[in-house]
C-alpha cells in the first residue's frame, strides 16, 4: 500500500473512475456480450457469434428499416449543422452584443428547454394539423389556401416535422454555450478592433468565430450525438413503428422496436432473439457514434495544435 501513500491524487480520482466504470464501461462490455447471443430477454442465452450482426446486414426487412433510420438521423444531423448551428451562432453574438433587452431575448430563447416533449410534440400538432393547424389558417390568411396540407399525414415530411420541433426546443442550449464561448474573448481584443475599424460581421468572422473554433466543434460533435440518440420525438409522433411508413424513425426507435416494442417477445408478439438482435443494433449505433466522434475529436485537437 505504500505505492498508494505516495500518489494520494488516486484517491480522488477512484470514486469517479467506479462510478464511470460502473454505469459506462460495464454496459458497453454487457451489451457487447449480448449482441453476441440469441436472447429473448427473459430465458437463457445462446451464443451464436457474429449471426445477429450477419442477419442485421443481410435480412432485406432488418437492413431496409436500419438504413432508413440512419438516413432520418443523419438528416437531422445535417439539417441541425446547416441551420440550427448558424442560427445558434447569430444569436449569441446578437446577444453577446448586449442588445436593449438581451437579457429578456436570453431567456425567451431558452425557455422552450424547460418544456416536456410530450407537451413540444401537442403543440406540433396544433400547428401543423390538417384540419386545426394554425399553420393552414395562416396560409389561408396570406391568400395561400391552396397551399395548405395535411402536413402531419404526409409520410414525405414525417422528419422534417420532427426536426423543426427537435430545433425550436434545443435551439438555446447552443446558443448559450457560444454566447458562453464569446464571453471568454479578451476584451481588449475587441477593443482593437473597434479602433482598427472592423465592421459588426468583419469582428464576427475574423476576430469572434476563430477565437471559439473549438467550441463550435464540440458543439457539432454534441448534435451529432443527439441526432443518432434521438429519441423521444419520433416515438411520441408515429409511435414504436415509425410513423407512416416508417416516416419518422430514426436509429434509437428502430433498436426500441426490435427490442421491447411490436417485433419483441418482451414487448408481447413472439420472437426469441428480440434482446440478442436489438443489442446488436445498440452496438451499431454505438460504433458510428464513437467512430465519427473520435474522427472529430483527432480533427479538433490537431488544430489546437497547429
């Protein structure tokens, strides 16, 4: 014990090692260790190797529902890096600014967070219905009525739907960590370039947005990983089927509906490999989080570097 006497930091650094251990790492080796089984959640399990990932690739009905969902996550990711992202940016500067009533506009912009998605989606439908929507009537007043759609019955526009809901509610939680980021720019910096004569956007690009590259990579490599976590939106929206035609499924639908939703002995029908297939999808999806989160993070810190 004498090696632990003379490095007394290991004590500090052991409970949240046990903790991260425990409810990270342990997860990851148990789901690993499922995936490599035929498990109906409830009885014994079967070791079958690699089959479950082989009949997730090559069974027509399982690779068609995987590569929808991946195609509706990395829209939301995309639509999220292309426009939310921006418009988070603009914000905070707007806000770091110090507008008359920045601290009102703050607030308002992040108040959607504190809403329950359940209540997000009810107020979704409200807007985009066919028959009440306050969308329709509005195309209606602005002389645009033969515009106006079932909007949430088009299996077209399923993901769409879900991620304008998905960026009203998240919208200032971005914006807060740049506007945090901006905060952190040296005064005297900006102040040189007010005598040097730089322009509101001339500041914006070549003074502000360099200074928090960082954080502005982070930030994407965080919406990417709540683009394949996605959850709560497109269930609550089409249900543990996706929506018309799958149109609202995403990645973590798609392994809750193989594992405890229509397809899982858990969930009620028959199927015995319901745990051993959906963890395997859980495995997937960890791998394409993890893989382009560590490509990410290599590109982040190598131009911290440079």
């Amino acid at each position: 014990m004498a090696w632990i006497r003379r490095k007394p930091y290991l004590w500090f650094i052991f409970p949240g090692f046990a903790l991260y251990t425990l409810f990270s790492v342990y997860p990851i080796v148990s789901a690993i260790q499922i995936s490599l089984n035929t498990w109906d959640g409830i009885g014994a399990k079967t070791f079958v190797g690699i089959d479950n990932y082989v009949e997730l690739f090559s069974n027509p009905e399982l690779f068609s529902q995987l590569k929808n969902a991946l195609s509706h996550s990395f829209t939301i990711f995309a639509l999220n890096a292309l426009v939310v992202l921006p418009v988070q940016l603009y914000l905070a500067y707007v806000l770091y600014g110090q507008i008359r009533g920045h601290r009102f506009f703050q607030a308002m912009i992040f108040s959607p967070q504190f809403i329950a998605t359940p209540v997000i989606a009810f107020m979704g439908v409200m807007v985009f219905d066919g028959n009440i929507g306050v969308f329709n009537k509005l195309l209606e007043v602005v002389g645009l009525g033969d515009w106006t759609r079932p909007w949430m019955g088009l299996p077209e526009l399923g993901i769409y739907i879900v991620w304008v809901l998905v960026a009203w509610s998240g919208i200032g939680v971005g914006m807060i960590f740049f506007l945090g980021a901006m905060k952190m720019i040296s005064v005297e910096t900006i102040e040189a370039a007010l005598l040097d004569g730089a322009t509101y956007w001339g500041r914006f690009f070549r003074i502000v947005v360099p200074q928090i590259k960082t954080t502005i990579l982070n930030m994407l490599i965080l919406t990417y990983i709540f683009a394949l976590t996605l959850f709560d939106f497109s269930f609550i929206l089409g249900g543990a089927s996706g929506g018309i035609n799958r149109s609202v499924d995403v990645m973590a639908l798609f392994f809750y509906r193989i594992s405890f939703g229509d397809n899982s002995s858990v969930g009620g029908s028959s199927n015995i490999n319901a745990m051993g297939m959906g963890t395997t999808i859980a495995c997937v999806m960890f791998m394409i989080v993890f893989l382009v989160s560590l490509l990410q993070l290599f590109l982040i810190y190598r131009r911290s570097e440079d």
